[in-house]
C-alpha cells in the first residue's frame, strides 16, 4: 500500500511532476517528510503541506474498525490437545505469530507437522479445511512422519488412502536454505497463499538460517541480523493478519551469559535476542524433563498464564499426559530470559516447579 | 563627497597602528596593519569570546595600564557582548596596574575605558548593511577609532542560506555587499578589523549524527562564508580547546587541574606584504581574562 | 525587532521572492493590495492571498495565554483514567493524566500490551462511577490487540461496577454498561508499517473531533514499526520528534490521554550491556510521563520514571485473568515455592539499588 | 531589506519615487550603497537632496552606536538575577539565572529539567511578585506541581492563588505557532501581557528543542533559518526587556557514550549560559540530580554541583538537606 504512486492519489499532475523532481514518487516517499520538508520540495505554505499530507494519508491509512466487529470474525484454530487449547482459550489465535523454542529432539517439528495435519482436517473435524505453507530450512520435514501422525492421530478419519494423499497434497512445502532465499520467498509468499488456500503458515526453522549465516561475534554483523529478523517479522504478521490465518515459527535455543552475579554462569534461553521476542505474540518453550517426559511452557501469551504442561511424543505426535486438568502455574519471568532445561537432566532452572 | 583637510587628516594619519595589538599571539611581525582583517575561528567553548575580550581591553584600555588607548567600535550581531565580564576584566587589569601608578579614581578610570567603547546592535544582514554606512561617519569623526570589531559575521548565515531561496550568489548577496563596504571602509579609514566566525556543520546530518569525529573535524574549520568576505581576510586565528584528561571526566581531579583548562589558537598571517606565517599560542582563561603561557 | 517575512509559515519559494523585492517585515506588507505585491514580488496572485492572509494573522492561531490559576483549575476538571491498581493510581495522582503523553516501555511480555488494554476497558467506566464515560482508539502496529483477553477485562469491570451500584442513576448507567458496549466503544486500527502509522496519525486529528467522546489514545507499539532500518537515521530522529509534537498537540487539543508503548533494547556501553528504552535518546523526551514496566524475578514492577508531577516511585502489580491488578502478596499462585523467596528478595533489592533495568545479556 | 515608499522621509515624492524604480533602486539598502553624485543625475534631482534623503534613511534604519559607559550603566541598574529556589545550583550560577540572555537547561528525560523551570517560575511569582511567561510545548507544565511547590513556601492560600496568577502560559506545538507567540510579545506585547501582574522577568520556553529538532537535517535551509530566528527573538526580547530567558534543550550521545546538548553546532552559539543536569546513579527513582555548568563567561566551566529534586516540594525547614559535592571554586 505504502509504495502506492503518488500518481494514483488524486494529486494534480503538476504537484506530482514538482515532487518527483526531489525525488518523491511514492505515497512512501512523501509521508516519510517532515511538514517543512514537504513545504520546501512541493513550494507550498504550511497549512497547504499538512493539507497534502492528509489527503495523500487518507489514500493507505487503514481501516478503522471497532473491537466489536472485530469480535464477530475472531476465530481460533485447536490444536487438538484440550488442555493447551483451554489455555490459550480455544487455541492457536488467527492473525498472529506463535513460536515454538526449544532444544533439538524436543519435538518442535512434531508439532509442526501435527498442526499441519490438522490445518487440512475438515472443519466438522475441527481442522481449518485448508492448505499449509510449510517452510523448512532445516531439510527436517519427512512426508512419512506427517502420514503417520495423521494415520494414528484420526485413524477414523484416515481410513483410506485418498484422503491421506488429499491431506498431504495440500501441504506445500518449500525448501529454502538461505536467509535470502527464506526472505524471497516471504516477499513472495502471497500468490501462493492464495492459490493453495493456505490457512496456516509454517516456518521451521526461523533460527538456523539466520544463525548460520551471522556471526554475531562480528562487528556490524549484529545490526544486519537484527533489520533482516525485523523484516521477516512485519511481512510475516503482515500476512498473518492481513488473510487472518495463524503463523507458526520454530527457534532454537542458545546460551545465555550470565550477567547477573557469578551464582548463575548461564543457562539456557531462546535464541535471536530481544528484540524477536517483542515480535511473537504467543511464545511456547519445550524442555526436557527426562529421556521420555517433555513439558510445554506457556512463556509468552496475550491471553494465557504461565503454565507449564507435561507431554511425550508419541505414534501420533504430542501427547499431553493426563487428563486436562493437569496443568501447572508457575511464576513467569521474561520470556526473553526463560531458562530452558536441555537433554543433560542438568538443571539450571531454580523457579520452575514441576 | 567632501571633506576637510582636517579630516582627510584624521582619515589617513592619526589612526594607531595595532600591529603590537598581542605579539603573544601573531607570527613574528605579522600583527595586524592598518586595513587588515583578523577572523577568530572556532566552535562553541573554545575561547574565542574570551580572546576578543582580552583584545578589546588591551585596545580601551589607558597607556598607563599597558593599554593602548584607542576607541573601539563593537558590531554586537549576536547579542552577546557580556558587559559584566568585560567590566571585570578590565578592573583587575586597572588593578593590576595601580600597584605601579596611581592615577584617578577607579570608577573614573574604568569610565572613560568604557566610553572609548561603542556598541552596536544589529539584528538582520540589511541592518548591519546600513549600520555600517552609517558607521562611516563616526569613523570620520572620531580619529580615535582604531579596531572595529563585529560578534559574530557569520551570525546571519543561515537566515540569508534561507531567504536566499535555491541561487547561491543571492544568498551570499547580503554578506557580499557588507565585505565590499568593510574592504572600502579599511582602506578610506585605516582602521583593523576583528570578526569572529563561529564553525558550522554545513552537511547537518541531524541532532543524533554519528559521523566520525575526525572527518567532521576537518569540515568544520574549513571556512564557508562568501569568497569577498575570505579574500579580506588576512590572519586567521583558528581556536581550539585541548582535551585535557579533566575535560573527559569532570568529577576527577582537584581544583588546581580544573583552572587549567588550556585554549589553543593557530594563527594563519597573509597579508599581502608579506609571505604566509603560522604560530600557535596556548592561553587559559582566568577570572581576569586571557593569560598566556 | 519587528515579525519577519521569513517566520511565516509561507511556502520557503514565495517567502524568498517576497526578501528579493525587498520585503523583509510583516509592517511593511501589510495594507498592501494583493495586485501590488504580485507585481513587485512576482508572485502568483493565489500566492498573494496567501501572503496577506499570512499578514493578517497566521492560520495557526494562538490561544490567549493561560494563568496557571486557569490551568489548574483545568487539570482538577478533567479526571483521570484509572487503572484498577490502586497503588499505580496513587503513584500517578489518581490515575492516567487526560491531555498528557505517557509512554509504558517494558520487556516483551512484562504487560504493556495488558496495561494497555485494561485502560481502553477502564477509560469507558460511567461517569457516575467515577470514570470518564468516554471512548478509545487503539492503534496497533504488532498485532498484539487480543480479543479474548479484552473482554475478560470488559467482563471483570462491568462485574466490578454492577457491586458498587448504590443509586438510581448508577443503576441506569449499568444498563448500558456491557461488554457489547464496551467493545463497540474501543476504536481499533491495525497498521503494518510506519508509513501507515504515519498516515493514520495525519488522519487522526479529524477523527478525534468527529468522535468527541474519544478520551484515550493507545499506540501500541510505536518502536517495533520504527526499529526497521532506515537509511537516514536523522530521517527517523526527525519523523519522530515530529510525531512527539502531534501527540502532545492531539493530547492537549482534544483533552484525550495518549499512551504509546516501547520496547526496550540493549545498549552497549563500554563492556556492559544495559537494557534502555528503544527508538534513541531524544524520543526520551517526547512523552510526558515515562513507565518502565520491568521484571524483579518473578515480581512485576512499574517505575515512575519521569513525570513532572509526581516523584519517581516503584510499584509492584500483577495480571491476572481480570486484567491489571494490585499485587496481592496472599493470593500468590499455590505453586509458589517457599525457597523462591529468597531469590526474589534478593533480585528485588538489587534492581533497586541499580539504576533502571540491571544489565543484561542477550544473544 | 526595506521597500521605499513614498513619505518615508522629507522629500521622497511619488516622482522621486518613480525615476528610482526606473533607475532599479527600489530598497533603502540601494539608496544607501549607490553613487549618490551619479543616482542624482540619472534621476534629476539635486545632490543636496538626495544626500539628505540618504542620511535619514540611514538614521531610521541603522542601529545607533551606544557607548559602553552608558551601556554598562544602565546594565548595572536593570539587571536582576533569579534565584533558582536551590542553594547549590544558585552557587553553580554565580547565585542565579541573571536577566537579559538566555540560560540553557539540557538533559536526558527525567533529569529536572523541567522542575528547574517551574522552580524559577514559582520564585519569581512568589518572591519577586513579578510574573513569568512560560511556554510550554511538550505539555510537561503541570499546575498541581507548580501548587505544591507554592505550598512548600507559603502557607496563605491567598499568595498561592496570586502567584499562580502571575505565571501566563503559553501551550504551543509547532515552530511558527512559537515564532508568531515570541515576535508578539517581542513587539510589545509582552508587558502588556500581564497587567496588573507586575512586569515580566522571565520567559521559559520548555523545550525548545521539541520543537526545534523536528526541522533539522532533510534537504532543506528552512529549519535552520527558523531555529537562528528563534534564537534571535530570545536574545532581542532578553536584552530589551530585560527578562531572563530560560530555556531547555535534549541532549543526544556522542559516540564515546558521554551526553552533549542537542541541536547542533549552530545552536551551541546561541545560549550565554549552559548546564548539562544528569541523574545521579542509584536508583530509578532517586530525587538527587547533578549539574554540571559547562559554558558560562562568569564561572569556570565543567563545575558539578548536586541538588534535590524532593528539596522543592518540602517545606523550607525541610530542604537543609542538599548535598553538594565536588564543588570548586578557582
């Protein structure tokens, strides 16, 4: 909307030929000037420029809708396992971003691909009857894991082989393995949501391309990441909101020095930094508890507690022990800074209680 | 226009030479002759107000106080012309003396200083345009005017820049126009010129710039104003400040580190006489002005 | 010193035409017929209009000034917003100053967002209650405007106010009082990108005086927008100076609160590294009141950082499902180990013996 | 520049008029610097008369040179210094704001800048009975502070309410709505103002860097020429009057990390007097704050003094207890 030429605003031809000779073709262009700057480029007085800038403002500025509207299409997309869905009342939220963190092994595309399953379901099967657009940089994604978790998970549903090759045909998977190329393909994404009828996006994972290819000991190389990271971040939640679909990312997980006294030297926290974590809006952490047992923490949510949920991964993908009322507050902390406990058993976490 | 012989006279012969005006601080010789134009240079903080001061009383005040004795006129474009500092340098200069000689009361001392002063206000470039031409008749008649002094030329810069709308020959119209009167003036009348010229960033790249402080540097001291205004120019005092280790950390340090705060000025001569010389003179700023060292 | 030609908010080409014919004071414009001056300025005689209406009395016209008797008794009429915790109602002189920018900056996830959200519920409390009955806009460039948890809060008010009922008139107030309500009144606008935001600010103005009753204005968030590369990093230091100027100008205008939320960043200094409020040092200055929301081990806590008001002073505050409340040391959730109490004591007191947040490290 | 027009002066007629256009002399500035001998002839008048007509055109228009005995005695009598309402940072000053040039505050957010400002406003209007101009352009006045520290001085209600009534407050958000305020009350406006309030002794303008940095930088003069008019209004209107101009200003951080004052070089000229206020470390919200004076032609620069923020709201019992520390004196 911004890059809109100036052109097709309504302004006279002339005021467009005046601007364009500073350089100011876009609705962009104009709107990133100060009043005075607008008065000196475009000869006009004051009271004029601040005219010029609404009227060229009027043209993108976006809706104004109320709460209550927004009320009447709000929806939500299960994840099919009850106790998480009551937490996040009612599921994963459309227009936003969650992510998943957590140590390699703990099940992070598991859940990737189980939510994919689920995307496709029809909705009397409480799926979203539509497409994925399954991005994976980690070369992690396997077609027969998916087959198999949709067998065992909806045995009833599954039952022939044509609604197993319908389900996995409407799982487009795109292998990028660079950050240019994951970042292309974003630019790009919007075609192909349209022409799959996507319902859910995936990124899996957003950390390893970004962590491969910057070295963040570097000089400069901190500031790079952190404007390409804001990039992928406001065209994904442009996307996620403007087709109001979810959007799923995976993250790693990194070591985070201890600054804070010598009692902690480090422990283990998500990766990418600050300023990602102000670009998710639901954040899930797993962790080890032992060889078998995982938990899901709620680290970051609009809507949930703290809340911690044992799962293990099973035949048909994540399984949340117990019944659903198992479910565990705990006193949060910045998600930013949650520790995370890995493989090891080797704990580091003093506040998290199982 | 006509003019007596007497004052012819005035014009030409009875004006004080002010060569001698601070040996401290020009090359070898070079002081400042009849008809000469002296730019102190620099950025805020780096002593230039308090060199013009220390200039201004050397000139207003009386031979028996190592004075010289002449009458000054202060062009004030900036408003800052700070009486009670000037006051109080000249009275501890007056003091200073009057352990040799003893001569009138102190107020009448420091009065008839002052009266040699005149002082001026200009608040746009036209007015200073016709201030001047105004001046041309005191300098006539007062044979005792010897330094003219204008705080600050460039004070006006900016506002032509922007009245000057996209030529740059009418933007510099108005400080052109002044230069060439100046030049007239200094060869009519004989006197010297002072003006401080206070450093710019021309390329501003906005209140949070992060351009390095080295290349900014450089830029900065490079003089910008209109080319009549520079080929008037004949000695340059370029001021700086010394970073001194107390500058960084202010709260370090005793009192005795802090009266220490040491100025530097380099000093550029080309009058047309002579071949181009340097020197550079360190000073620091006491309660009663400028001292050398 | 008279008014000058070039302090006029003219077009900068018409100003320096009007200098070039030797038009420098306002005197000596005025009186003049417009054929005249475009004769001698050459310039059109549109322009002309516009120079001696310029002349005359410029279109940004100036309010007589104010005593400060008159401002106070300004400022004792328009309440405040409440946030429903009293401690940080206290701190603040009775709640969120109307007509002032405030800005909450936080960690992600310490609450902005919900503080934010329990204000556009709270600033529509009837008046008969002792809210303001009025409206909010809610500008959201992080899509972090959550439904769900809007009307928890809506839920928790109304549930709230519907105890309080005394007499008749709250009585009737309370019929009209319900979430429905509540969220037909909360204005929402969802921008992608800063040349939106941008835009959606030039166009508010309008719509603030087209929907009087508007008493709140939520930005939420103004730094992840503005933290995207820009070529010019003057160019952002100078969009948003501006914006500060609208902000307060809109605050003071249409007696609204204006509450825009920042994120914080990590600052290198020398070998530390210390978290500050994003979007640089002279945004510091844009907001009247200054809020760090900040993480003390697992307590929350909300520093007064700048206000000039009130002195600075911490509080410490909770969420819970009704929304933002009052810490409340008995109603700790059950999982609450004893042994934490030790760390958090000691993490409480170091952050504030440290200024502001404590370094930190991030990857 | 200044347009001729016919009765500026004795002898300028409509004819006169005329034959100058047609000889392209139209500006007071064009009489002035041309050939009188040579204008006389192209426009066929008499020497005498067009050389008359020039003397007085310049003596309206030029500025008349004052000598510096008169200058400094009238300074002596008119010149008044405001006492900020803190000990330690009076003594900073040289014991206070003096009037008659503008005094800058800069800062980060949070450091007292504006406290300092309302502090100087309450002493003028309690003590001085004087009133104060205050324009406010980020909207941090707030009266209910300016009462309290009232309160902590006096406890008669009545005084309260008058020196309330002798602060006239001006809320202006953009440049030119500043530069329309400041040339009308440069005008003479100023003390007519406030009638019956005693003469203004002070104009605050805070900030003027809010509105002020929003020009800078871009492809254009315009900002800089507005910010140097500003500027200009203060200091003429500081002299004239003889009112103290305060004024606050941000800071922006160099590279090393250490803080400067915002608006550039150009601006750095502008203030006589300059202090940079910091908090103190320790506590986010700690009331002590630091100043550091760091241009000024009557102290030595780069001298500290600290002061109390609470010190304004307590009573006067109460405010025995500001520190000072590292204060030199040489």
């Amino acid at each position: 909307m911004s890059t809109r030429m100036l052109k097709r605003t309504g302004l006279s031809n002339e005021l467009c030929e005046q601007l364009k000779r500073h350089q100011i073709e876009s609705c962009k262009d104009l709107l990133s000037l100060t009043p005075l700057e607008v008065m000196h480029a475009a000869c006009l007085s004051y009271q004029q420029a601040i005219e010029l800038l609404q009227s060229v403002s009027k043209v993108i500025a976006p809706p104004v809708s109320t709460a209550l509207e927004l009320c009447k299409q709000q929806a939500c997309f299960s994840t099919s396992l009850p106790a998480l869905d009551k937490l996040l009342r009612g599921g994963l939220p459309h227009g936003t971003i969650t992510e998943v963190t957590g140590p390699s092994g703990c099940g992070k595309t598991q859940i990737c691909l189980m939510l994919s399953v689920l995307a496709t379901l029809p909705k009397s099967e409480g799926g979203l009857d539509s497409g994925v657009i399954y991005i994976d940089t980690e070369c992690a994604f396997s077609a027969e894991r998916l087959v198999e978790i949709a067998q065992s998970r909806f045995p009833d549903y599954f039952n022939c082989r044509e609604r197993v090759l319908h389900m996995a045909g409407r799982v487009l998977l795109c292998r990028e393995l660079t950050c240019q190329d994951v970042l292309n393909r974003l630019d790009r994404i919007e075609e192909d949501i349209i022409s799959s009828g996507a319902g859910l996006i995936i990124l899996d994972s957003v950390a390893s391309v970004v962590r491969k290819e910057f070295d963040t000991t570097l000089p400069g190389n901190l500031m790079h990441r952190s404007d390409l990271l804001g990039h992928e971040a406001s065209t994904l939640k442009y996307l996620a909101h403007q087709f109001n679909i979810p959007v799923v990312l995976t993250n790693q997980i990194t070591t985070h020095l201890g600054g804070q006294g010598s009692e902690d030297a480090g422990f283990v926290t998500a990766a990418l930094g600050n300023t990602w974590s102000h670009s998710v809006n639901t954040r899930l952490i797993l962790q080890y508890v032992d060889s078998h047992q995982r938990q899901i923490l709620i680290a970051k949510s609009p809507v949930a507690p703290f809340a911690v949920l044992n799962y293990t991964i099973e035949k048909q993908g994540i399984c949340i022990d117990g019944d659903d009322s198992q479910e565990t507050l705990y006193e949060g902390t910045d998600p930013g800074l949650q520790p995370i406990r890995v493989q090891t058993g080797f704990t580091y976490n003093l506040t998290t209680p199982i | 226009m006509t003019e007596s012989g007497a004052q012819l006279f005035a014009r030409l012969e009875a004006r004080r030479c002010l060569e001698d005006i601070e040996t401290r601080l020009f090359p070898g010789d070079g002081g400042p002759e009849h008809g000469e134009v002296v730019e102190l240079y620099g950025s805020e903080g780096t002593g230039k107000t308090e060199l013009l001061y220390h200039l201004l009383s050397r000139c207003v005040l009386p031979l028996g106080a190592g004075g010289l004795e002449v009458d000054v006129v202060f062009v004030d474009t900036d408003y800052s012309l700070d009486m009670l500092r000037l006051v109080s340098i000249l009275d501890s200069r007056l003091n200073a003396a009057r352990s040799f000689s003893s001569s009138g009361s102190d107020e009448e001392v420091l009065g008839s200083c002052l009266s040699r002063l005149l002082v001026v206000h200009c608040s746009s470039s036209s007015q200073l345009l016709l201030t001047l031409h105004f001046l041309e008749t005191t300098l006539s008649s007062r044979p005792g005017i010897a330094l003219l002094l204008i705080d600050s030329i460039s004070a006006f810069y900016w506002l032509d820049r922007s009245e000057g709308g996209t030529s740059i020959s009418k933007q510099e119209e108005k400080l052109s126009k002044c230069a060439e009167l100046l030049g007239r003036l200094l060869r009519d009348y004989r006197i010297t010129v002072f003006a401080t010229c206070h450093a710019i960033r021309r390329n501003y790249s906005g209140p949070s710039s992060f351009s390095s402080s080295s290349s900014s540097s450089s830029d900065i001291d490079r003089p910008y104003l209109c080319r009549p205004w520079k080929r008037l120019v004949t000695h340059r005092l370029l001021c700086s400040r010394q970073e001194t280790t107390n500058m960084a950390a202010p709260a370090a340090g005793s009192s005795e580190q802090k009266s220490q705060q040491v100025f530097t000025v380099h000093c550029t001569s080309s009058s047309s006489s002579k071949t181009k010389s340097y020197r550079s003179s360190s000073f620091c700023v006491t309660d009663s002005g400028v001292e050398f060292i | 010193m008279q008014c000058s030609v070039s302090s006029l908010s003219l077009s900068p080409a018409v100003k320096s035409r009007l200098t070039a014919a030797g038009f420098s004071l306002l005197s000596e414009l005025q009186g003049l017929p417009p054929s005249q001056i475009c004769a001698e300025a050459g310039v059109s005689q549109q322009e002309a209009l516009q120079v001696l209406q310029a002349v005359r009395g410029s279109p940004v016209r100036i309010a007589p000034p104010l005593t400060a008797l008159q401002l106070l008794q300004e400022e004792q009429q328009q309440r405040s917003i409440i946030s429903f915790c009293s401690q940080l109602d206290a701190a603040l002189g009775g709640g969120l100053p109307v007509g002032k920018t405030t800005e909450i900056c936080g960690a992600p996830g310490v609450g902005k967002t919900q503080l934010c959200l329990q204000l556009a519920v709270d600033v529509q409390v009837p008046v008969c209650f002792g809210g303001l009955g009025g409206q909010a806009v809610f500008v959201d460039t992080e899509g972090s405007f959550l439904l769900q948890r809007v009307q928890d809060f809506a839920g928790a008010a109304v549930k709230h106010c519907s105890l309080l009922v005394e007499d008749d008139e709250q009585r009737v107030a309370m019929t009209t009082f319900n979430v429905e309500t509540i969220l037909s009144n909360i204005f929402l606008v969802r921008c992608h990108d800063y040349v939106e935001l941008l835009a959606e600010l030039h166009l508010l103005p309008d719509f603030l005086s087209e929907h009087p009753r508007v008493r709140l204005l939520v930005i939420d968030s103004m730094a992840f927008p503005f933290r995207l590369h820009f070529d010019e990093l003057s160019q952002r230091t100078r969009l948003l100076n501006g914006l500060a100027q609208q902000f307060i100008a809109m605050a003071s205008s249409h007696h609204i609160a204006v509450v825009i939320t920042n994120q914080m960043t990590t600052r290198l200094r020398g070998s530390q590294s210390q978290l500050v409020p994003a979007l640089g040092e002279s945004w510091g200055h844009a907001p009247t009141i200054r809020l760090l929301l900040q993480w003390a081990g697992t307590q929350r806590l909300a520093v007064i950082f700048k206000s000039p008001g009130h002195p600075g002073s911490t509080v410490e505050y909770q969420i819970n499902s009704d929304g933002f409340r009052d810490a409340v040391q008995s109603e700790q959730p059950p999982s609450k180990r004893p042994r934490t109490h030790t760390i958090q004591s000691a993490a409480g007191q170091r952050d504030s013996n440290q200024s502001a947040p404590g370094p930190r490290h991030c990857s | 520049m200044v347009v001729l027009r016919e009765g500026m002066c004795p002898g300028l007629d409509a004819d006169l008029l005329r034959d100058l256009r047609a000889a392209d002399i139209k500006t007071v500035e064009d009489v002035v610097s041309s050939d009188i001998e040579e204008l006389a002839q192209r426009c066929s008048v008499s020497y005498k008369a067009l050389f008359a007509i020039r003397r007085v055109l310049l003596a309206q228009h030029a500025a008349f040179p004052v000598s510096g005995a008169d200058l400094y005695e009238e300074l002596l009598s008119s010149t008044a210094i405001i006492s900020t309402g803190s000990p330690s940072l009076d003594k900073l000053l040289d014991s206070g704001v003096y009037t008659g040039e503008i005094t800058e505050l800069s800062g980060g957010p949070g450091s007292g800048k504006s406290q300092v400002c309302f502090s100087v406003a309450v002493h003028v209007s309690l003590h001085l009975k004087q009133s104060v101009i205050f324009i406010d352009t980020t909207g941090g006045l707030s009266a209910s502070r300016l009462l309290q520290m009232l309160r902590a001085e006096t406890s008669d209600t009545e005084e309260q309410m008058e020196a309330l009534q002798r602060i006239h407050v001006f809320r202006l958000f953009n440049i030119f709505s500043l530069l329309d305020c400041l040339f009308t009350l440069r005008s003479g406006r100023l003390q007519q103002a406030c009638v019956g309030g005693g003469s203004v002794k002070a104009v605050i303008v805070d900030s003027v860097s809010a509105v002020i940095s929003p020009l800078l930088g871009g492809k254009q003069n315009e900002g800089m020429s507005l910010m140097i008019q500003v500027a200009g209004v203060l200091k003429t209107m500081a002299k004239d009057f003889n009112v103290a101009a305060l004024v606050t200003n941000h800071v922006t951080r160099s590279e090393s990390g250490g803080v400067k004052p915002g608006l550039g070089v150009s601006w750095s000229h502008i203030p006589r007097t300059r202090v940079l206020l910091e908090r103190r470390e320790g506590g986010a919200d700690s009331s002590l704050r630091s100043a550091t004076l760091i241009k000024s032609s009557r102290q030595p620069c780069h001298i500290k003094a600290e002061f109390d923020l609470q010190s304004w709201s307590r009573s006067k019992e109460g405010s025995s207890g500001k520190r000072k520390l590292e204060e030199t004196d040489s």
